[in-house]
C-alpha cells in the first residue's frame, strides 16, 4: 500500500506533460519501428550491438564477458577458456585441466590429488592484476606444474554457467579466489571436502604458502589411504594372478583330460580296427579253404599212363617241394594253377584221406585270386592266367615250372573287400 502513496506523490506536472508530448510521441514512433526492423531482420540487433561495442570499455574482454557465449560440454568449454585465456594473457605453463569439473574432480578423488579450482570473474576490477601477478608468476606457474605435489589446476570463467554453477557450489562470493579440495578420510571414507580458500589478491610466496600448507597437513592422511589402496592394489593383484594360474592349471588339466579322452579314443578305434582285421582275415581264411575244398574236388584226374598225349609237368613249389603231375593236352591252363593251390587237398583225396564232414561247396560272393603265377626258368616264360589257352597248346609236351609269389600280401590286407 505504502508503495502505491509514493508513487502518486511523484506525479508529474500537466504542463511538463504537455512539453514532453512530442518527444514521447517520436520516441515510442521509433521504439515501433525498431521493433518491426528487428522482427523482419533478426541479425539487426546483434550487427548493432558489435558496433556500439567497439567503441565502448572492457573491448578486450568481449570473450569472457559476452552473456551470448554458446553453452558447450563440458570438456569444451574447458577448452575454450583454456584458449581464450592465452588469447587474453598470453601463452602460459599453468598446467590447466582441459576438462569438465565434475570429471576434474571424479581424477582428483581417484588418484588421491589436490583439485585448485579457480573461477575467474572478468568482470572484477582485481582480475588482471590477479592474473598477471599471481596465476602467471613463474614461482605459482612452478609449484601449480610439479608434479610431486599432486595438483590438478581446473579454473573458467564465471560467464560459463558450468563455472557460475561451481563457484555456486563451493560458496565463492568474494572475487579473485581459489579453492583447494582434496579427500578427507577424516569425514568420511570418500569425502572430498574444501581444505584452503584464497580470498583476495596478495602474493605468489604467500598464494603458493598457503597451498603448501594445507597440502602439507592433509599429506598424512592422503599417503596413509595411498599406502592402503597399493596394497589392496597389490593384493587384488596377488589375487589376479592366482585366479589366472588357477585358470591356466584348469585349462591345462582340460587338455591334459582331452588328450587322454582323444587317446584312448584313437586306442579304441585302433583296437577295433585291429579286431575287424582280424575277423575279416579268419573270414577270408575260412572261405579260402572252403574254396580250396571246392576247388579241389574239381580237379581233373591225372590221365592214365597210357595215354601219350598227356603233358608231362615237373612243379618246384613254393616250399621247394617237387611234385610231377601228368595233365590232359586239352585242359585249360587254370588247371595247373588250381592244382597248385589245391596241392594238399588234392593229395589227400588221392590218398582217401580227404575229409567228408567239411563244407565243400563253392562259397557265395568269394572272389578267388591266384597270388602266384607260374615260370619256366630257362628261358624264363612266365605262363599267366590272364593270356588262358590250352595247356598243350601253352606248355608243349613236357615242362619243368617253378611257382612264384607275385605279391608277399598278408591275408587281413587282400580280405577287406570279402563278403561278410
């Protein structure tokens, strides 16, 4: 209500109304039509603004002051300001974090550093002087950049909301000033907290004093939980390599298991191949004899001695046994060769020794193949089976043959295609 009675205490007079008439009238005309430029031309303002600004104070600073600046991430607008800070001041060695805060402060909890933050207000009259004879001393530039003191340097500037935000939260209100964060297993086991604050100019001995300090009385702690986490560091690490050894040993003992499997596996297939073997080949045996039973009973008789044109043929067997044997002129050749074969069972039917019992049929699906052939020796005439003919006609009247092996092949390797 009070403020309503004082505003119509101040009222103003009805002739200075009636005087500044035209000029309100020419100032709202111009207001309008500004305001219809700007809505046609959006560039208008800005394009003015650039203008006034060249001839107004603070040029410089246009960068770190302008309330237009793009809003950027994070790790970029660390970058810009690192790169507006050197357009401002110059090249520098301040070692400036050239990333966001919040993953500043995320490095400097995990490796147990010290996080300087230091927001930069360019609209203070202090900040230059600030800049140029503390942050850019060589004595601060040197302590901030050594690395034995575990310092992360993150600073910005107030006209970026990530910096107003910080400044926010760490409760700055006084401009230049720095604060000095680390963590304070004292509170809690990841607090991080507010160690030093640095309010105001003052100089780069006691700017960098200050930060020892701190640094120095946190130092104990911070080695105490560094001292902690190398040896979980180093136990984890035990850990790892015992879980790996224990790994490889499995794997190896797999391996090992795998072989064996695979082994006694192939052991197996080898023992029953081996078994077949040897079926097939007392298979093959036992249709062989049978075929030389059959054979046998159908081995021509030796022609009677009278008859002159039976062929006289003298045998050196394969155990080097002689055997003379009298074959009729026109009997085919294989004759001579199942003769041999069947030598044994042959001279025991002409003796009455054969034995009547045994299976004496052809066997069904046998195959028989001669695995000698038969040779004059001199001149050396090899008399095959695959030519045939007569044994008159091949021999002549009288021959002395030898009976070669063509092939020393045991019974299991020429049995594997015998009918089962």
């Amino acid at each position: 209500m009070s403020t309503l009675e004082n505003h119509a205490a101040h009222e103003t007079p009805l002739i200075l109304s009636l005087l500044f008439t035209p000029v309100n009238l020419v100032y709202a005309l111009f207001t309008r039509i500004f305001n219809l430029f700007s809505r046609i031309f959006p560039f208008l303002p800005r394009v003015l603004n650039n203008v006034f600004a060249r001839f107004g104070p603070q040029t410089r600073r246009r960068t770190f002051t302008s309330t237009n600046r793009r809003p950027l991430g994070p790790q970029d607008t660390s970058a810009r300001f690192i790169r507006e800070f050197t357009q401002e001041y110059g090249a520098t060695t301040l070692p400036f974090s050239e990333t966001g805060y919040a993953r500043a402060f995320d490095l400097a909890k995990r490796d147990l550093k010290f996080l300087l933050v230091i927001p930069l207000s360019m609209e203070h009259d202090a900040t230059d002087a600030y800049v140029h004879t503390i942050l850019l001393s060589p004595t601060v530039t040197s302590f901030l950049s050594d690395p034995t003191n575990n310092i992360l340097l993150w600073a910005g500037t107030l006209a970026d909301s990530e910096t107003y935000e910080v400044a926010s939260q760490l409760r700055i209100s006084t401009f230049p000033s720095a604060c000095l964060i680390a963590h304070t297993p004292a509170v809690s086991s990841t607090a991080m907290s507010v160690i030093a604050r640095i309010t105001g100019t003052t100089t780069p001995t006691s700017f960098n004093a200050t930060l020892a300090a701190a640094m120095s009385q946190h130092e104990s702690s911070l080695s105490t939980v560094r001292a902690a986490r190398a040896e979980q560091n180093a136990s984890r690490s035990i850990r790892e390599q015992q879980d790996s050894a224990y790994e490889r040993s499995l794997a190896a003992d797999r391996a090992r298991a795998q072989q064996r499997r695979e082994a006694e596996a192939a052991a197996a297939r080898r023992e029953k191949e081996a078994l077949e073997r040897q079926e097939k080949a007392a298979r093959a045996a036992e249709l062989l004899e049978q075929w030389r039973r059959w054979r046998a009973k159908r081995v021509l008789p030796e022609p009677d001695k009278e008859d002159k044109t039976a062929v006289r043929i003298q045998l050196r067997l394969e155990d080097g046994e002689r055997v003379i044997r009298r074959f009729g002129r026109e009997v085919e050749i294989e004759e001579v060769y199942a003769f041999v074969e069947c030598f044994e069972m042959v001279r025991k039917r002409e003796s009455g020794k054969e034995e009547e019992e045994k299976r004496q049929e052809q066997p069904e699906g046998f195959k028989h193949e001669y695995t000698f052939q038969l040779v004059s020796p001199m001149p050396r005439e090899v008399y095959d089976l695959a030519t045939g003919g007569k044994i008159g006609d091949r021999i002549g009247r009288s021959a002395s043959l030898i009976v070669e092996k063509l092939v020393d092949v045991e019974m299991e390797e020429w049995s594997e295609e015998l009918p089962s």
